[in-house]
C-alpha cells in the first residue's frame, strides 16, 4: 500500500529542533521547502502505486513518497552506493530531519534499491521538469542565455576483448545450466559439463600471446582463439540441449525453470553474437559488423570516440546537457542511438522553448555542433545570438563575426559548461552508472541530473536571502 507522507514527527521539539537544523548546509534549507512541492510528491506516489497491479491498495505499507525522493536526491547528492545511504542516514541526525524519517526505521538498502526502480526515466524526466519550473517561478532563471554540451557516460562493464566476453559468456550459461540441472533434480538426460576451466586457460594463453607483436604473436592468438571457440561451441551446443528437454518437461515438472530458461536463451544469443563477431575479427579482419556487441551484461552499450588524448574510446552512452543561468540544467538527454552533434542544436532551442515558454536570445556551444542548417534555423526561431564557431571557414566575414566581441564573450560563457560536466562526473557519478541496463542508466543521469540542480537552485536562494 502507498503512501504520501510520513506521519507527523516528534523528534525534535524546541531547542533539539533548532540545533539540528544549525546542522544543514545552506542548500538544504532552500531544498527543503522545494521538496515540499505536493506536485513532486504526487508523481513519485503515482509511480510507487505501478510497481505492481495491487501495490496501491494492497499490502504492507510502502516507503512515504516524500521519504523515498528525498532519500533518492540525498544519495545522488554525495555519490553513495545504497548501503552507505543507510548507514549515514541511520547515524546522522541532519539527515534524518531532512529526508523525513525523524525517530522512524531507516528503509534498509534492498529495500531501497527496489523502490529505486519504480521511478523510472520518463518519471524521473518530469520530477527534473517541475524543479526547472519552479527555479523559474522563483526568478532562479530566466532562460535569456542556453549552452549545451555533450559527454559519454560509461556503463559499468570491464574493458571489452572478444576472449575475456567468451570467458564470461561461457561461466554464466554453465552456471545457468547447473541451477536447472539441480532443480529438475537431475532428471535431465545428460549431466552438464563443466568447461569453464578449459575456457580459462585459453582465454590466458590468448592474453599472453598478445604480448608477442608481429606474425608469430598472431599465430599463436589464431591457434588459442580456434580452441575458445570451439569450446564456446560446445557450451552453446549444451544449452540448446538443455532448453530443448526442459521445453518437452510437462508443465508440473518444468515449474520454477521458466525464468532460468529464458535467462540462459537470451544469454546463449548474446553469445553467438560474441563467437560470431570473435572469427570475422579474427580469421577475415573484419571489425564492422551489424549487431556488434560489447558487452554480455549491458548490451545497450555504444562504442564512442570523442576525440579524447587521454580516452580515445568509450564503452557507454552519449548524454547531452543544456544550461542556462545560474548554471541551472534545464533539461538533458540519454541518447538510445549516438547522433551527430551537428543534428542537436535545434533540438536544444526548442526544448529550451518547451520547457521556459521563451526562445533564448544568446545560445551557445562548441564547434562539434556547427551546421549552417542549424544556425540558421535557429536564428530564423527567434535566436538574436548564436554563437557557434565554425573552425574550417575560410569566410572573411565569418572569421570576424567570430572575432567580435559578443561571439567571444559567448564562448567564454560556454566553457562553463565543460566544468558542469565535470561537477556531474566528480561529485555526482556521472563518471559510470552503477545502474543496470538502458532504463538503469537513463535513471542514474536523471538522479544525477537533478542532485545538481537542486544543489544549485538551493545556493541560488541561499545567496539571495
């Protein structure tokens, strides 16, 4: 059963009451009453009533919609895994005041994993939303001035190689087997094998043999690949024959192996894909393929180049971010697909139209996002300024709009943004999401996303008070 609010607090009474608040920081203060908002509330209460058909009139009482938002805010704002959030909220009196809790049980941190996950991205999107509104209600921003910006945030998988993706992809499935294996209680036809050692071993030798450098290195990785796969081969061929017996199992017998089932036919492809891509790599030198994959766990996870000294490659996804003032985030972008920044600017505009009700009169960004097309309809929308450098010109004209004093003052202002995302990625974990899959990393950015704004609308007050 769900619930809005926590019941009425008697914790801290007088002088208690006062010396604890003496405890929050400055943003808090201001944040506290944001965080009041009942339309806020309402949404993460809607939410909490679809995590399953009952779960709003049925059932133990859930975690207080206030409760689990502040909480959620809290452990985004310090970057704390969820089993540190309970114990830091346990111990510290600030931090029950503040999320609502008072004398009242900490959620423990399965508990709060699992509420975590009934906020999903669409959800998390308009909570972002209404804070934006509300920053502008208060005169926090304006929306006169955008800039936008582009990062990758990493999923949270190890450096992808074909031989370690077949290690790992071969230990899950026979794991996988075994668990069916022991709850059909051995009924199976043929006990599963265990190749995971053999597997090991190649998967080593192939690491070792990448030290080697010219022909005799790569005989020697062929040879050691040859046998990967064809122990991989035989792992698929057991969980197709495992599958295949359960599926012939009457209905009463199969109980319970449906799930582990449907696990391990989803992995057994992910692998294929692996095997398949590991021998055109290999034998054709081929490394474009259709499907490519890197990584069994995280599937969603895009290879993106950047153009970075210090990072040239990047396992994740691509997120856009855009700003006005008071380096307030209006709004940002988990992208299924990564696009070209020369196709985003537009798009920028008119969600900053969307959301503010007004087009900026300066917008601003790197040179990745110069398009004539896209300049152009900018300023054709209403945009007095756009100041987007275009590095190949040959343009006289070009070249001393480029040079003119507001064009420069702009950009300035821009590279702010470089230290926003820097802010998100330090403070906040933007760095790598420790969220599975898609719907996992488009809530971890979301929460992040929002930590920030808070804080910053929070000291916005703060400073005006």
């Amino acid at each position: 059963m769900t619930r809005r609010k926590q019941g009425q607090r008697k914790l801290w009474e007088g002088i208690v009451d006062e010396d604890v608040r003496g405890l929050w920081e400055p943003w808090m203060i201001e944040a506290d009453q944001l965080l009041e908002d009942e339309e806020l509330i309402d949404q993460v209460f809607e939410a909490q009533g679809k995590r399953h058909e009952y779960s709003a009139t049925r059932g133990r009482s859930q975690t207080p919609a206030e409760m689990v938002l502040r909480l959620l805010l809290l452990k985004h704002v310090r970057n704390w895994s969820f089993d540190i959030l309970e114990r830091e909220v346990r111990m510290n009196l600030a931090y029950r005041d503040f999320t609502r809790i008072g004398l009242g049980k900490v959620p423990d941190a399965k508990t709060l994993a699992r509420i975590a996950q009934a906020l999903g991205g669409e959800v998390i999107v308009e909570l972002h939303r209404r804070l934006v509104e509300m920053a502008q209600q208060k005169g926090v921003i304006r929306g006169r001035k955008m800039r936008v910006d582009t990062t990758v945030v990493e999923t949270n998988i190890h450096y992808p190689t074909d031989s370690s993706m077949l290690g790992d992809g071969a230990r899950v499935l026979t794991r996988t087997m075994k668990k069916i294996e022991q709850q059909s209680g051995d009924k199976l036809k043929r006990k599963v094998r265990n190749r995971t050692r053999s597997i090991n071993k190649r998967v080593i030798a192939i690491a070792t043999a990448s030290r080697h450098k010219g022909p005799e290195g790569d005989e020697k990785r062929k040879k050691q690949y040859k046998e990967l796969l064809r122990y991989t081969r035989q792992v698929l061929n057991d969980a197709r024959r495992v599958i295949g017996e359960v599926d012939g199992m009457s209905a009463r017998k199969k109980r319970g192996m449906r799930g582990l089932c449907e696990q391990l036919s989803g992995m057994a492809d992910r692998v294929r894909q692996v095997v398949k891509q590991a021998r055109a790599r290999i034998f054709d030198g081929l490394t474009q393929l259709p499907g490519k994959i890197v990584s069994l766990f995280e599937p969603h996870t895009e290879i993106i180049r950047k153009g970075k000294a210090s990072k040239p490659t990047e396992f994740g996804k691509m997120v856009q971010i855009q700003e006005a003032e008071n380096q307030i985030i209006t709004h940002y972008d988990v992208f299924d697909r990564r696009p070209s920044d020369r196709e985003l600017f537009i798009g920028a505009v008119e969600a900053h139209e969307q959301i503010l009700g007004r087009v900026p009169n300066l917008a601003t960004a790197d040179a990745g996002y110069y398009s004539q097309a896209q300049e152009r309809a900018a300023e054709e929308k209403g945009v007095k300024w756009v100041a987007i450098p275009n590095r190949s010109t040959r343009s006289a004209e070009r070249k001393k709009k480029e040079k003119s004093r507001w064009f420069k003052k702009a950009q300035r202002w821009r590279t702010g943004c470089e230290g926003r995302i820097s802010v998100l990625k330090r403070r906040h974990g933007l760095n790598r999401c420790r969220y599975r899959g898609d719907e996992g990393m488009k809530r971890w950015v979301g929460l992040g996303v929002m930590a920030d704004t808070l804080i910053n609308i929070g000291n916005a007050l703060a400073a005006r008070a």
